[in-house]
C-alpha cells in the first residue's frame, strides 16, 4: 500500500498553509515530518486524513485517487500530542471502539485488544480508566486504540510532546521496534532535529508550508541540500559563517584567515557561507585542523547535562553544544575551536557544494 501527494495545496482564507507538496510514503514505511511550530506539518496530515480536502492537486493511495473521499471511508489513524482517550471507559473499551463501531465480532475484539494492550505493555491496566494511568501509560493507550485497528496509514502528530524526558526515549524505542514488524505507513511529525535522528527511516523537512528536502534520515542530515535544511536540522540551528575563498586560504570578514585544506581545495575562488554544527565546537584542540578563534561569552544556558554555549567576536556570533555543565560570567574572554574538516559549505544562492566526508555518527 503506498501513499502518493500530487501537487497538494491548501490555502484558508487566502493564506496559504501548503505549497505544491509532492511526496510519497513507500508501503511499510516510518516517515518524519520535520518542521517549526506552524511549518504545516499537521495541515499536511489532516489532509493526508481526510480531516481537510486540498485546495489542488490530488492524494492517491495504491494508485486509487481518495482526494474527495471522507475520513470516514479511509483505513486511517491519527494520535495527538494531548492524551485523547474516552475518560468514562475503561482501557480496554477505549482501545476496542473502533473495533466496536466496524462491527467486529465478540471474540476477535478480545483477541486484538489483548494482543495490542501486550504489545505496547498496558496490559494490566485495561480494567482501569485514563485518569487513573499515568502520562506515558496514556499516551499509550491512544496508540494502542491506533494500531488495533491495523489501519494503512497512521499519524502521528507529536504524540510524545507533553512527555518527559525518560518516557519519551522508552516510547520511541518501542515504536521503531513496533514499525519493523508492520506494513502499515506511519507518518511522524516533530519540532525535534534530534526526535528525527533517533526515530530514523525517511525525514521530510517542511518550513512554511513547503518541502525544502526529503529522503532517507541519515542522507537529509549529512547532506541538507540548501541552508534551510541545514538550519531545521541542527539542534541548535547550524553556525552560519560568510567567508571568501581565494587561491589558498579563507578570510571571513578580512580578519580570520585559515588554509585551504584537503577537502576544501577544490572550492573556486568567491563567497561562501560556512557551516558548522554547534557540537562540532569545542573549548579544546582536537584536530590538526583546528582553527582557534578568541571569543567573548554571551551566556551560558545549562540544560541537564549539557551547556548551549553563546559566543561572539567583532565578526560572528555562534553556539557551542557541550556536553557537561560549563559556568561562565557574561563578556569573559575564551577561546574556542572549530575543526575545518567539518565544515558545510554553500553558496551565496543558499544551495550546498560540499559537505564533510563523514558517516553520520560522526556528524
């Protein structure tokens, strides 16, 4: 069973919330939907569901054209972000009215209800309500309610958003273990560059109501094929440095120079703009093409065990992502150091013309 979006638009009252979309979602699939708050993510998914209709193009599932079909006549389930379950029937009620409302017999139900309610570990729950379970035992009865019904396409608009941090790693875990074993299209969407990491498969990344890339997970991070990407996929956004190329150096704002490496010498002479993940920096050498550049601090943001350290000189400001925690006073003067080796290069037209040479654990 495949999905296919032809040259999908949809405008509200005159504003446009998506642009000319063609995707398509191969049979047994985990796609992501990778984009800010309000890049149309979930406008892509009512759609997909028959929630919405587009303003053009056509939706098609296995050839078969369903853009004017309800949602009522598509094999579709959606999971949201809050924890929607009927809160005056139990667990196993909640997971079986969809069985329920298609008429399954008696004993089929039993047997679905269980085996779904095993699989996703609530089993000893099902004689209980919602709001006796807890968060993550919520949300997973609102999956399980999605996948007893062993729908072709099921949704999952930022279902583990209001989760905290240990439940949100458990659930994702389970949910690649679960789709491995499916043949269902699951479609995924997230605010999170890190999310789309850990979840794998294909990664589509929209931005205002546009596709600015899509293909396989690993391949879109290691090789965003513009700015944008590059942007959306780097948690925080990738370090943007404009640079000149001339015959065996770069200059950036005529004041730091460095050589011309290997893998940077077939640059032409021109503009660029530099990338650089922010947790490709660092407060100590670690290559030999390290180049160190005096900064000032401009805060220290310390998250759990990580620091999201913000730097600026006359000429740049960037963000280092360190692990362990680093305490520093405001304008306090160090040093920081960026490998050339790992630079992302584009040009002045945002378009990318070269990326590290590296495979993705080491992006």
């Amino acid at each position: 069973m495949s999905l296919t979006l032809e040259q999908v638009s949809k405008y509200v009252d005159g504003e446009m919330h998506i642009s000319d979309v063609n995707l398509t979602f191969e049979p047994g699939s985990f796609n992501v939907l990778l984009g800010r708050t309000l890049a149309g993510k979930t406008s892509l998914m009512r759609l997909i569901a028959g929630l919405d209709r587009p303003s053009s193009g056509r939706i098609l599932v296995n050839g078969v054209d369903v853009t004017g079909v309800s949602v009522r006549d598509r094999n579709i389930s959606m999971v949201y972000q809050q924890f929607i379950n009927y809160p005056n029937l139990t667990v196993f009620e909640n997971i079986a009215s969809p069985l329920r409302l298609s008429g399954m017999s008696r004993d089929e139900i039993n047997q679905r209800v269980y085996q779904t309610a095993e699989m996703l570990r609530i089993t000893e729950h099902l004689k209980k309500y919602p709001l006796e379970l807890s968060g993550g035992q919520q949300q997973r009865t609102a999956m399980a309610r999605a996948l007893v019904k062993d729908a072709e396409i099921i949704l999952f608009d930022e279902p583990l958003v209001n989760l905290d941090y240990k439940l949100r790693e458990e659930l994702r875990q389970e949910m690649r273990e679960l789709f491995q074993t499916r043949h269902t299209i699951a479609i995924y969407a997230t605010t999170e560059p890190n999310e789309a990491l850990a979840l794998g498969g294909t990664t589509t990344i929209l931005h205002e109501g546009k596709v600015m890339q899509s293909g396989a997970t690993a391949s879109v991070y290691h090789r965003p094929d513009n700015v944008g990407s590059a942007t959306l996929f780097s948690e925080p956004p990738i370090n943007l440095i404009r640079g000149e190329v001339n015959s065996n150096e770069i200059t950036f704002d005529k004041s730091a120079h460095f050589p011309l490496n290997q893998s940077l010498s077939n640059l032409e002479r021109g503009e660029y703009q530099f990338g650089i993940r922010p947790s490709h920096l660092s407060l100590l050498p670690k290559h030999d093409d390290d180049v160190e550049l005096t900064v000032q601090v401009e805060v220290a943001e310390i998250s759990g065990s990580e620091t999201f350290l913000h730097v600026r000189n006359a000429q740049l400001d960037m963000v280092l992502h360190l692990a362990g925690v680093h305490s520093y006073e405001v304008d306090e003067t160090i040093k920081i150091y960026i490998p050339i080796h790992k630079f992302y290069v584009f040009g002045m037209d945002d378009v990318l013309v070269h990326a590290p040479s590296r495979n993705i654990r080491g992006q």
